[in-house]
C-alpha cells in the first residue's frame, strides 16, 4: 500500500511495510509513540480520500501537532504544492519544509533514512541504476531491526567472546603494553600482540591502519592514551561502531566505498589469519562473488549498508545447514520434569540412571572383586590353621593368600586379549550383559592387581618368612622340617633354589614389561638419550609384552616346586592358567595361519593432505565383516612380526577393502615410504581419491601385506539403536565412514524393495517409545536379524578436525551420501578448529563467503563437498540438547572416536541427558 509523504518533505511515495501497523517501531530501544500505529493504520485506511497537510513541531522528546490544512492542490495535477498553504513564497515555503524534515529527520532515524532515500529517488530518477540501488539501501533499512543487529553483532567480536573490554582484559593488555613499548610508544607491528591477537597480527596491523585513517594522520606508533581509545572502538558494544571499523579495513582511501580489489585484498587478510592457504588462492573468485551478490546494478563498488546487510541476512544464507536447529520446539516436552516430587523420588531417579548406565561394568567388577576376595581369605585361612603358622607367623598365609589371587588373575588377564573369542561373543546374547567394549580397561585393572599382588607375595617372602624360618628355633623348625628334607635352609639357597630364581625372574620380566606398557613409555612421552630412547614407543611394547610368554612358562615351574605343598593335585598353578592360555595359543595360531590365507594385492594408493594415505585392497575370498569393526596388517618386508591395527573404511558390500592410516610412527612411515617409492611396480599415488573406482594394476613386485581380522569393535552394534551420533577427532573418523556407507546402501536397497520406513520421528515415535524406553529391551532385537538393519532410523556425524586438508580424505562418500540421502536420515557436521569460531572479526568475512557460495553453488569453500563446515569446536550440549527435543524416546547410540580428552565431558553429557530427558543416550568410545 502506498501513501503521500509525511508533511511537505517531498512528493515522493514510498512503500509502508506491513509490521509498521502491527507494532510500535523502535530505536535504540524507544518506542516512536503509541499513537504512531493508529496514525499509519488512518493512512492506509483513506489513502484514496482527501488528504490533508500536517505541520509538527518537535520539543525535547515530543512530537507536538501546529496545523491540519486540506491539501487539495495535491490532488490537482497543475498545482503547485505551495498553493495549499494560502500562496506564500514558494522559497520560503520549501525553506520552512526542509527545516522541518531536517528536525524530524534528526529525531527520528527511520524517517531519515525513509526520507533521504527518497530524495535521492527522486532526484536520480533519470539514472535507472542508481535508482534501483538506492531502493535495495531503503528496503534494506526499513527490513532492519534490533533483534537481527544484535544478531549481527555476535559476528563482530575484536577482542573477546562477549566481545565486551573488561577491566581485567584492559589490565591484561596494559601490561603487555609496558613490556612492548619503547619510550612509551607501542609500534604498529605490535598492536596485534598487546590486543591479544599475537597469531592474527597482518590483521591487527590493518585494524590499526583503520583506527589512526578515522585521526586523519599517518602514525607508526601510538602511546597509552591512544592505545586506550583504539581499545574502546573495537571494543564498543554498537553495532554500527563495529561495522565501521569492519568497513574501515577494506576502504584503505577512505572512499566510502569498497572495490572489488579492496574485497579481495580483506578476504586474504582473512585468510592469512586462519591459515587458509586453499582460500588465499581462491581469492580472487571469491571477491567476485560478493561483488555479483552485493553489486547487482554493476557499478564496482559496494557501501557501508550493502555489508551490513550480507552480514544482517547471513543467517538466512545458512539456514540449509541449521537442521537441527528447528527440532528445539519439542525440547520442554522432552524434559522429565526433575522439580516434581520430593527428594526420595529425585534420589531414586538419580540412583536409576547410574544404575542403568554402569550395571553392566557393576557385576562384572564385583563378580571380580568378590572371588578375589574369597581365594586370598580361602588360602590364608588355610595356611593360619597349618603348622608352618607357628613358624613364619602371619607372613606365610599373607604371602600364600596373594599368591592365589596372583594364579587366578595371571590367568584372567588373557580372556580380555582374546580378540577372535570377544568378537564372537559380540554377536551373542552376552553382548547384553558383559561390556566388551572395556576389554582393554578391564585388562589394565587385572594388570594392576597383579602387580599388587606380586609386591604382597614377593615382599612377605623375602622381608618376612624367609628370615623367619631362617633364624627360627629347632623346636620350631621341627614342626615343618620335612618340607625341607630335614635340613635347616639358608636365606642363599632359598633365593638360589629352583623357587627362587624362577620368582625373582618373574618379578623381573613383569617390571620390564609393565613399565614400557604405561602410558608415558607407550606414548612416547618420555625423553631419553641415544641408546635409550629405543625403550620407549609402541615397538618397545610391543616386544616387551611378548616376554609374557616366558614368564608362564616360569609360573608353571614355579607353582611345581613347591616348598610346602608335594601332592600334584594341591599344586593348583596349572589349573588356573591351563585353559585361558590354550585359549590364547589357539587364536595366535589362528591369527597365524588365517594371515597367510588372507594375503591381499594393492589395488590402489591414495596420498591425502595431513600425512595420510589410502589403501584400497583386494577383497580376500570369505573374508565378512561388519561396519565399524577394524583389521590388523603386517607387512613382513618391514617386520615379520609387527601387526598394527586399522579400522575399514569400505562398506561390508564393497568389492574391496579400505583403509585409512596416518604416518605417526617408524612403521606407519616406512609403509608409506615403500608404497610410494617405486612408481613403476605400484599403483600412482593420486590426491583425492574416490571409493568407487578400482584400478586393474600390475601387482608384480608389490610388498606382500597380511591382513589378520576383522576383529569387534564397539560401533558395530550400531544397528541396536534408534538413532547415531556419530563423533570423530581427525583419524578417528574413519570407524564411521563405513557406518554411514552401510547405512546409505541399506537406504537404497530398501528403497529399491519398497520397503523404507518413514524417517519422520513423530509417525515412528510411538513404536520406538515402547521398546527402547529401558535399557534392558534396547537392544533386544535378533541379532544379524532384519529387524536391526531397519532399526536405525538418523543419524548424525561430527568430523572436527585441525586440518583443513582432511575434508578430502572423505569427499567422495560425503558427497554420495549428501546426493542419495533424499530423506534428510542422515546429518553431516564438519568442524574446523583451526579457523577463528563463527563471531570472530577475523573469520566474518570467511563465514559470508561459505554460506554465499554454498546457497549459490551448494559446495562447502573449505571442504569442497556439500557438507557445510562449521568453525571452532561444536556446543557438544547443545547438540545433545537438539537431537533429544527431535527424537523423544529412542535410544541414542553415541559413539567416539579420538584422544581422550573429549571423552569424558561426551559421557557426563549421556548420562545427564538420559536423566533429564525421554531420550535414552548410551555412551561407546575407542582412543587412537
């Protein structure tokens, strides 16, 4: 609807929006006056009658209304806008109407920019161009609003998150101010490291450069004054201040106006700041496409407002990533409400939930607990009724109490290593009520209860019974001379005896092999000099742990000859450790002779940015395996017993296997080294290499590689949920990539076979409700079944990653899955850590040109696939948050992958979700 302008301003029209008759306009936070709405609501309403010409006067903060004239000459298209006051001078009367806009103008800034852009109109109106920009710059200030400001200004943070200059920030950067500065003046290529921005500091020089243009003057350093007033500009909490400063950068001739050039010359400094390399190149391209988005009329340069609309509207251009940003609604019904009831009944529900997560690690630890306790209590009191008790006191039962828990756990130590044994059992009813997944953890804990037991029975020995039986007296001794073939020991021949050496070599071999298994030794954190630092690292482990096989056969000898105990059937060594380690030699001799049935051929090398390669092999003939599971090589040209282990990457219907691996050790890199090293006898590496692709290659001369699995691992049982969340840190994405395979082919057949389920959470959320509402039926289902492939119903994977470099490890499947994935089942989130978060000054410009070029191209700039990149690190609760609201009572199976550091905060946030809400989230991870 249009209407005559307001007074006598200018006979120009322009466009009411329609909020103005709903609402009371603001600014700055003050309403324009009640009566405002009424006023354009009466304007709309007789638009067609007569109108009439209102004169206002402004006092202080009011509006005061002088005169109400008809204005009929208007409506007569010869008269002249003076006749309708009563004649006059035509100058006086424009003079006194511009007067009067001018006051208005200035107390109320919509009308100004209403106003003036339609003088501007008016006056171009020969100039079709400039007159369809300044109709963009009016529409854009009357779409202008608060609430999309203040949103804007999150994207314009100079210094900190809250983006606000506290006194202890001002502090921070006054001290460094004192250390950089000379003579009391801090120099231009040290702005950047007192504000705090010491790794952006080409950015903090051009920020510098803008401050000291706004003082008209060229300075190469400023003292503390102008150091603090720099600081309150970046600082300030307006929008407008922030976005000058940001215009400021680019517009170096102080112009007002932004060129292509400027643009590009912005986006490298960005570039530059988040270590871009790609996009610094890619430069160019990019400044083009802000200048098509923001330029449509093609005049080459671009203004204040036209920047701060692409900044106000970005979130309209990301809204195609922001999936789960509409599944909040349901989130305050999702909440169990935690305020009702007393605190019994809070209590309960807390005491339900930790049992619910941790009953399964519960039994099985007690279980362990409870028959230690009961064979180290069995023997001492065993012992304590003997009459060698009167000879060596309390010393003996101890000693032969820890003995006998010693014998137990050296042999439960090899159950949690048999990985053929746990891997099958991972396909059973088992996996329901024994926790595989903590295999290793719960190896570690044996490990640590042998030590102590070894401490207890060798300290008892050789501190305590041994000088008691010693120096006893031959009244004593009489009471068990017969043990000793009535002949009184000496301290040396007890250590010298057949007892003696085999325990005093054990202790030996076992302090060896524990201490090159901890985590310092293992991981390399420990320092040593030239020819000791061979004893640290994974090869050290490796080969110290194989000592083990000597230590059992001392332990059988050990527990034989005995001192005190001569019948065979009391000598118990042998029937603690016969069967595990039968057990043991039969999956190494297993592993053996399957690794050499399993040979592969190399089909295929792939170099990837960030020290990794792919490895694309032959399918061995009946070699099955599931999704998430992994695979142990061995390549004997470089060690003909070092096996390491990898997770596939190929779907279990591929035609071949993959693998991803990372050069972080003296293996890894000379695998690499001889795969790449002879181009004529093996396949070229190629960047970026596809899935879908097999190369028919010359395989003489290839090195020989053996593959030894799969072997279980815990995202295998990923179709016994509702729902994934799928996490991975860098390396530790690649469990995943053959889940979201998986999940993608199953998709198509069923789609092939008519047979999809509906993906919509609200029609399935009454059938998933009833039988994954507790955790005992959550994982029911048959197993290998059909029911578990249609189980999984979304799911949604978190890459984040340092490396930009790394998105093309896996473009190709994001890409397949982005393309195929019509049902919006699965989510895709790339994280880069190593760009400044979204917010940042440093990476604003970075985020415009991603959701430009996505909403225009649909490709990512960072990743060059179709999957968005986010920056920083995700709002893990958040994420929790959103996916509980979309999907209420279904069991959310999460799985992780990476360094332990993320671990722990994914699994406080599990299990405080599946307090608070209907959403079941059971936690699973694997360290790398």
């Amino acid at each position: 609807m249009r209407t005559s302008s307001f007074g006598r301003c200018s006979s120009a029209e322009f466009e009411l929006p329609e909020s103005f008759g709903t609402s009371s306009p603001t600014v700055g936070g003050r309403a324009y006056g009640a009566m405002m709405p009424v006023f354009l609501n009466d304007l709309r309403s007789n638009h067609h009658k007569e109108l009439v010409e209102i004169t206002l006067e402004l006092e202080n903060d009011a509006v005061l209304l002088c005169n109400v004239t008809p204005a009929a000459a208007y409506s007569a298209p010869n008269a002249s806008p003076s006749s309708s006051r009563g004649g006059g001078d035509d100058g006086a009367g424009v003079a006194r109407s511009l007067s009067i806009t001018s006051r208005i103008r200035r107390k109320f800034p919509w009308l100004r920019s209403l106003s003036s852009a339609s003088v501007e109109s008016v006056a171009a109106a020969e100039d079709p161009v400039t007159t369809a920009r300044n109709a963009r710059k009016m529409r854009a200030k009357l779409e202008r609003t608060r609430s999309s400001a203040q949103r804007a200004l999150k994207g314009l943070r100079f210094i900190s998150k809250s983006g606000e200059a506290s006194e202890e920030l001002w502090g921070k950067v006054q001290e460094r101010f004192s250390l950089l500065a000379k003579d009391g003046m801090l120099a231009r290529e040290d702005f950047g490291e007192c504000i705090g921005m010491e790794d952006s500091k080409e950015f903090a020089v051009c920020i510098f450069d803008a401050l000291t243009r706004r003082k008209e003057r060229r300075v190469s350093s400023i003292n503390r004054e102008e150091l603090h007033e720099f600081w309150l500009q970046i600082s300030d909490q307006s929008f407008d201040a922030r976005l000058q400063i940001f215009f400021d950068m680019a517009d170096s001739n102080e112009d007002g106006r932004i060129t292509r050039e400027e643009v590009q010359e912005l986006i490298m400094l960005s570039a530059s700041a988040n270590k871009l390399s790609k996009l610094k190149e890619q430069a160019e391209g990019y400044a083009s496409l802000i200048m098509e988005e923001l330029d449509p009329e093609n005049l080459g340069y671009i203004e204040l407002w036209q920047l701060e609309m692409l900044l106000l509207e970005k979130d309209r251009y990301m809204n195609y990533s922001r999936q789960l940003s509409s599944a909040s609604v349901n989130w305050s019904q999702n909440m169990t409400d935690t305020r009702s009831g007393n605190d019994i009944q809070r209590l309960r529900r807390t005491l339900q939930c930790i049992a619910l997560e941790y009953w399964r690690r519960g039994w099985i630890l007690l279980l362990w607990w409870v028959t230690i306790a009961t064979l180290f209590g069995w023997k001492f009191f065993q012992y304590r009724n003997r009459s060698t008790f009167q000879v060596m006191s309390y010393c003996i039962p101890i000693a032969k109490g820890a003995a006998e828990t010693l014998k137990f756990n050296m042999a439960l130590i090899l159950l949690p290593v048999c990985r053929n044994t746990l891997t099958w059992l991972r396909s059973t009813g088992a996996r329901k009520f024994v926790p595989f997944d903590d295999n290793i953890n719960f190896h570690k804990m044996i490990a640590f209860a042998i030590a102590v037991a070894v401490a207890v029975h060798a300290g008892s020995h050789l501190a305590c019974d041994f000088p008691l039986l010693v120096n006893s007296s031959p009244e004593k001794f009489s009471l068990i001379s017969s043990d000793f073939n009535n002949k009184r020991p000496t301290y040396k021949s007890l250590l010298t005896g057949v007892e003696g050496v085999t325990g005093i070599s054990m202790v030996i071999l076992m302090a060896i092999s524990f201490t090159l298994a901890t985590h310092h030794f293992r991981r390399n954190a420990v320092r040593l000099p030239s020819p000791f630092n061979r004893l640290t690292g994974f090869n050290a482990f490796w080969y110290s742990h194989h000592l083990f096989a000597l230590v059992y056969v001392l332990l059988l000898v050990h527990g034989t000859f005995l001192y005190l105990t001569h019948r065979w059937y009391h000598k118990t060594t042998w029937m603690y450790i016969s069967v595990p380690l039968l057990l043991y030699i039969a999956e190494r001799t297993l592993r053996t002779r399957r690794s050499a049935h399993y040979t592969v051929k190399i089909l295929k090398v792939s170099g990837l940015p960030g020290n990794v390669f792919s490895l694309i092999m032959s399918k061995p003939n009946g070699f099955k395996y599931k999704s998430g599971q992994y695979i142990f090589l061995q390549c004997p040209k470089i060690s003909p017993f070092e096996w390491h282990p990898f997770s596939i990457t190929s779907a279990p219907g591929d035609e071949y296997l993959s693998v991803h691996i990372r050069t972080v050790g003296d293996w890894t890199q000379e695998l690499k080294l001889l795969l790449t090293k002879d181009d004529d006898k093996l396949p070229s590496v190629k960047r970026g290499a596809t899935f879908g692709e097999l190369m028919q290659l010359d395989q003489r001369g290839q090195p020989r590689l053996l593959v030894d699995g799969p072997y279980g691992a815990p995202a295998q049982d990923y179709q016994s949920f509702d729902v994934l969340l799928l996490i991975g840190l860098g390396i530790g994405a690649t469990p995943f990539i053959s889940i979201l395979r998986d999940l993608l082919s199953n998709t198509k057949t069923l789609d092939e076979l008519g047979m999809q389920e509906p993906s919509n959470t609200e029609t399935s959320q009454a059938t998933r409700s009833d039988e994954s509402s507790n955790s005992f039926t959550s994982s029911n289902l048959t197993p290998g079944g059909n029911k578990r492939s249609r189980r999984t119903t979304n799911a949604y994977f978190y890459w984040v990653t340092r490396e930009p470099g790394s998105f093309e490890w896996f473009k190709g499947v994001m890409d397949e899955v982005a393309e195929m994935d019509h049902k919006g089942q699965i989510e895709l989130h790339n994280y880069l850590t190593s760009v400044y978060e979204e917010g940042d000054a440093r990476s604003t410009l970075i985020t415009m040109i991603q959701a430009l070029n996505h909403a225009k191209h649909g490709v990512d700039i960072l990743s060059g696939t179709r999957v968005r990149t986010h920056f920083a690190r995700p709002n893990w609760k958040e994420v929790f948050n959103k996916i509980a609201s979309k999907h209420p009572f279904s069991t959310v199976g999460v799985f992780y992958c990476g360094m332990p550091v993320l671990a722990k905060e994914l699994k406080k946030l599990s299990v405080e979700l599946s307090h608070k809400t209907t959403t079941r989230f059971e936690f699973h991870k694997e360290y790398f």
